[in-house]
C-alpha cells in the first residue's frame, strides 16, 4: 500500500493557507499555491466549505473562495499545531 503524501490535515492547511495568501483565490491560483490535483482541490474545497472555513464568492464564470472567520481561526490553529509539532520533529 502506498504511503500518503500529505496527511489530511496538512492538504488542508495547504489550501487555506493559498486561500488567505491570495484574497480572493482562483481555482488556478490555489492549485499552484497548494500543489494539487483539480479533483484533489474539488474535495477539499467541497469538505472546508462544508465546515465553513471557506465560501464561494459570485465571481461569474470563474470560482473564487475566501476564508471566513472560522477559517481564519481554524488556519492559525493548525499553524501554532504545525509549529509545536515541528518543535518535536513530527510532521502535520
């Protein structure tokens, strides 16, 4: 069995964390910033709307996300996490 890249916290740290460097991100923008698949960021974005990290802006054609402030509370969480965890040389 193959062993996964990143865990589902981290996927999901990476791709709140493209959502608030960007603003207003483009489905484009976040695939880069967080280095995902488009089907991949699909779920995601499907599961942090979902939880309400993120909404959907009326963008026209294109679809655009932000964080809310739940998101935004959830994003520095996972970083103090992230950052303790690192502290003991234990990945997200």
């Amino acid at each position: 069995m193959a062993k996964a890249y990143r865990s589902k916290s981290k996927l999901a740290l990476d791709v709140l964390r493209a959502v608030r460097d960007e603003g207003e991100a483009q489905t484009n923008r976040v695939l880069l910033r967080a280095n995902l698949s488009y089907a991949r960021l699909q779920g995601q974005v499907a599961d942090l709307q979902k939880k309400g990290w993120i909404e959907l802006l009326p963008a026209g054609d294109r679809k655009a996300w932000r964080l809310t402030e739940e998101g935004h509370r959830v994003l520095r969480s996972l970083e103090q996490v992230e950052d303790l965890m690192g502290d003991f040389g234990l990945p997200l």
